[in-house]
C-alpha cells in the first residue's frame, strides 16, 4: 500500500528540512484523513517518555495547533506543502481510505 511513494515522500521532507509544513495523511487507526501543520527536529518539548520507533517510515514532528508530537506514516501520506505543494494522491483513490 504507498510504498512506492517513500522515496518521493523522503524527497519533499529533505527539501522542507526544519521549516513549517502541512501534511495530510490518512490515519492507521480509522482511515480518516488527518491534516497538520508542524516542524521536524523540533527536541525542546521532548521529555524522554515517549515510544522510539524501529520503523523508518514513520516521521515525527512537532505539531503546531496541538502542542504535542505526532506521528504519521510515509505510505499514507496525501499531499505535503512549505512554499511547494507535493500531491501524492487524490484523497478519494488513497489505497488506505476506508469506506
């Protein structure tokens, strides 16, 4: 499901570096499309309690309006913008969208 899309995922992350971006991606656990607007690399707010991942396709950035981290899944990611929008598909034909 988005594996082919990785690459290009990591190739607009690297391009939005420690600036502000938006995301939108479809969530594991309900299929609903969650949009965010953070930063990557943000370590202030880290308190050592939080679950490191083994799964390099998950990214975790610091999540602006909720004041918390969050988490998203390269595969599942919709669209990614920071001055440039990057689409990766159309929100209705996402393999990950239940129902």
């Amino acid at each position: 499901m988005g594996n082919d899309q990785v690459p290009y995922v990591n190739q607009a992350l690297s391009m939005v570096g420690g600036r502000f971006f938006r995301v939108d991606f479809v969530k594991k656990s309900n299929g609903k499309v969650r949009k965010l607007i953070g930063r990557m690399g943000v370590k202030s707010h880290a308190k050592g309690t939080g679950k490191a991942t083994s799964d390099p396709n998950i990214v975790t950035v610091w999540d602006t309006q909720a004041k918390q981290y969050r988490s998203f899944d390269k595969r599942n990611v919709l669209m990614i913008r920071s001055g440039i929008e990057y689409r990766f598909y159309e929100q209705k034909s996402h393999p990950a969208l239940k129902g």
